[in-house]
C-alpha cells in the first residue's frame, strides 16, 4: 500500500489523524459520545453484556479463585500474638536505610546552590584536571578530604575539595579489601 496523489489531493492519510490534536470543542463532543456508548452498553463482549455481568463467587468458579486471592487471610488475635511474639528481637532488613523522603542533611545539601558553586571552585582552583592521575576534562568528581559526614563545617570549604576522575574517586572512596 503506497501513497498516491489522490490522498494528498483529498486530504486523506493512511493513517488517520496520527499525530494530529482534536480542539477542546470536539474533545468534549468525542466525550460525551463514548459516555453515552458506555451507558449503552456499547463496549461489552459482542452479545452486548458485560462478561461477569450477574456472577459471583457462589455461582462462577473464575470469580471464586479471584475472590480467594484478592482477600488474604483472617487471623485470629491469638494467632496474631503469636505471630509478633516470634518476631520480637529481629532487626528489619531495611533498618538504617534510608529513602528520599528521609534522605540525610548531607544528600540534601548536595542539591544546593552553595554546593554547586563550591564544586565549580574546587574544579576551577584544580584547572579542571584529576589531581591523582592528571587527565584533565571529562567526568570529574569534587571529592571531600576530610568528609562531610565527620565534619559537618568543612562541608562548604574550598580547601578541603579536591578533583578527581571517576575512576580515581571510586578507588579513594570505595578501596578494594
């Protein structure tokens, strides 16, 4: 099926109105349309009902094995006592760990302006260039001397950044045992 001149001519394309958007007028004609075709019943399996239309868990065996999964478990308070008492003393696997709602003041800080232009001095101080292994551009990485973590008002002082590369910085920052 290739385009013909016909179709430019008549304003018709094979594939419709792909990529094109409708007016807020006719958005909201195509809306109250579907509505109403939705009222009808229009959007059901092809005898005109919906598939599960009547059933229930007594009566269809599909409906019964969703109702099973769906629910869960009644538990008995004894049982639930139980169940807490067995896990008294246990340390949650995700305990210290932290998401971005309770991100440390540190990662916080490191979407601050003053950090940023703290990382742009250090790079400049250093003319852009990794101060252990010497290539200069790019990726570089500011890297604390004493870190952020111990001292909290070095955080911010130019003297105590360095520029590093990536690689050199993981080797600083995470040393192989």
């Amino acid at each position: 099926m290739g385009f013909t001149e016909e179709w430019y001519k008549n304003g018709i394309h094979p594939k419709g109105n792909l990529g094109k958007k409708h007016s807020k007028k006719t958005g909201r004609i195509i809306s109250r349309k579907l509505k109403a075709a939705w009222k009808k019943g229009k959007f059901a399996d092809r005898k005109g009902e919906v598939w599960n239309k009547g059933l229930t868990k007594e009566t269809n065996t599909i409906i019964a094995k969703y109702a099973e999964v769906m629910t869960g478990k009644k538990f008995t308070k004894e049982h639930i006592e139980n169940m807490s008492k067995a896990q008294k003393g246990n340390i949650p696997w995700n305990k210290g760990i932290y998401t971005s709602k309770t991100k440390k003041w540190y990662h916080r800080l490191r979407k601050t302006v003053a950090y940023y232009k703290w990382r742009e001095s250090v790079f400049k101080r250093d003319n852009w260039t990794c101060q252990k292994c010497g290539i200069r551009g790019g990726y570089l990485e500011p890297h604390h001397i004493i870190s952020i973590k111990d001292d909290k008002s070095k955080a911010l002082l130019i003297s105590n950044g360095i520029t590093l590369c990536r690689e050199c910085h993981k080797k600083i920052t995470w040393p192989k045992k």
